[in-house]
C-alpha cells in the first residue's frame, strides 16, 4: 500500500474546561502528522498560562515517533486560547488559518481599538483559500470554507475524515452557534450541507463535546449518521427552519467566558500580548461591546 492510500489516524485529545477536542493526525505510512485546533491553558481568575495541553500532544507525537508537517487551525476561537505559536516555536512547522481570518481581524481589531494590529493574516505561515489542497504526508487533503460560526471557520478534509470544528456537534447535540460578531446561521446552514453533501462513510470530527446528559465526551461520527440522527437536522427541512430554530436556541445563551479574552489572542495567531515595562502581560477587555 502506497502512502497516499493509507487510512489517516486520528486522536482525539478532550479539554474538560472548554470542552474542546484537540487532534493529532498522521499518515501511518510516512509519519509525518498534523496538529488541528490545539490548547493553551488559561485559568481566568488567576490569569495564569501553561502549556500541559499542548504538552501531551508533543509527548504523543514524540511516543508515537511521528514528524509534525502542519499546525492548524479551523477558526479563531472564542473559547480558548490557540497554542499554535507555541507549538511553532517547539516544532518549527508552519501554521495555517484559512484566509477569511483576515475579515475577523479587522472586526476585532475595531472592537478593541487597536490601531496598530496588523490585520493582514500575517500571524500564520499560510493562509488557505476554500478549496485549497495540501498534504499530510502522502495523504491528499483540501480545504472548505465553512463560515456561519464565525466569518473564517474552514473544514479540513484530510483523506476520509473532516475536520469540521463548530459547525455540527455530535447528533444528539445538534449544531454550533452562529451569534457571534460576524456569525449567521443562514451561513451556517449552508456550510452544513457542504459537509452532508461529502460521500456518507466519511468521518466527522467535531470541534467541541459538551457531554450531553453527563454522557463520556465524544468526537467521532459520519456523514450518515449526521443525516439521520443530529437532532437539529432532522428537525429542520428548510434553511428558513432551521435559521428559525438555531437563532431561537442562540438567544438563550450566554456568552463564552473566554470570548474577550480569547479573540485578541487567538486573531493573533495565538501570541500572549507583549510584556510591557514591568516584565507582564496584560489582556485588554473592552466593556459593552457585545
């Protein structure tokens, strides 16, 4: 078996804080892998960093003998910080965002009047366009814009599975919000059908588990199990329904925790603000902007 036959490996790697998955993916064949949407631990009421997430996924690529070709991100999060830079500077592969991301840096970028933020996508080695291909090893893999959540998101589709961050959740916890600065549910209903629309054995891995009823966390389905069993889906025949029901449900929820803090780190390709005089580092949290 050649490598660009080779079945990709995945694993899964869950934050309980933000509910996150973190993945770690690889051509058996050449070693070489990715890292998709990976961690950098915040606690905000201590403000303290650490790297342990980030860590664990160094220590299994490290056990497992393989290469890192690519860092990637899906989208800017609002949940979490981004480790890509700190995993670029361990690793030295590149790190990429899909090209849209620069449409969320000047948006954010006005939300936290910060003049001299260079809103360019120049923080990640590469900007992928929809549609884009690349490789991990010898396994072919493209991109596809997938906005909705946010004005950037993409799915990677690496060999048979797709990486498809928040657009849908696992079936029995429907599909993502789309109220955010930028967001549309309309968009997000058509990216949606994009991804259902990917031939239906094809592995879904999900960007976030909430633990439905206090269920183990999980990642994985496909396309035919989306179809039949996303509860969200099935209850919607039209876009007008589901923009109806996905806008409904986004008016119950809060906002994440994280999202101030998180949007001047991640637009940034996951950089901590510089220190200033005194040795620290200060977020800065606009007030009544959402």
């Amino acid at each position: 078996m050649d490598a660009s036959s080779a079945k990709l490996q995945v694993a899964g790697f869950y934050d309980k804080p933000s509910g996150s998955i973190q993945y770690v993916v690889a051509d058996p064949q050449t070693r070489r892998c990715a890292i998709i949407d990976p961690v950098l631990d915040f606690d905000e009421k201590s403000g303290a960093t650490a790297t342990k997430n980030a860590d664990a996924l160094l220590d299994f690529i490290r056990d497992q003998r393989l290469v890192v070709e690519w860092i990637l991100d899906t989208h800017p999060h609002a949940d979490h910080f981004s480790a890509a830079h700190y995993l670029r500077a361990k690793t030295g592969a590149p790190t990429a965002i899909g090209d849209k991301i620069i449409d969320v840096q000047k948006l954010w970028k006005a939300i936290y009047n910060w003049p001299g933020f260079p809103a360019d996508g120049s923080q990640w080695n590469r900007l992928f366009a929809d549609g884009e291909t690349f490789s991990v090893g010898g396994i072919p893999a493209k991109v596809l814009f997938s906005p909705g959540h946010t004005l950037a998101s993409i799915t990677y589709v690496i060999g048979d599975a797709a990486f498809i961050h928040d657009t849908l959740f696992m079936p029995d916890s429907g599909t993502a919000r789309a109220d955010f600065p930028g967001g549309s549910a309309a968009q997000l209903w058509r990216s949606i059908q994009n991804i259902l629309a990917l031939p239906e054995e094809t592995r879904l891995f999900v960007g976030h588990d909430y633990q439905t009823e206090g269920r183990e966390p999980l990642w994985e389905s496909t396309v035919a199990e989306q179809k039949s069993r996303n509860t969200h889906i099935a209850a919607c025949r039209t876009e007008a329904d589901f923009v109806a029901l996905r806008e409904a449900r986004d008016r119950t929820l809060p906002m994440p925790r994280l999202i101030l803090h998180a949007l001047q780190v991640n637009m940034n390709g996951g950089r901590l603000p510089e220190p200033e005089s005194n040795g620290r580092r200060y977020l800065k949290f606009p007030l009544d902007c959402l």
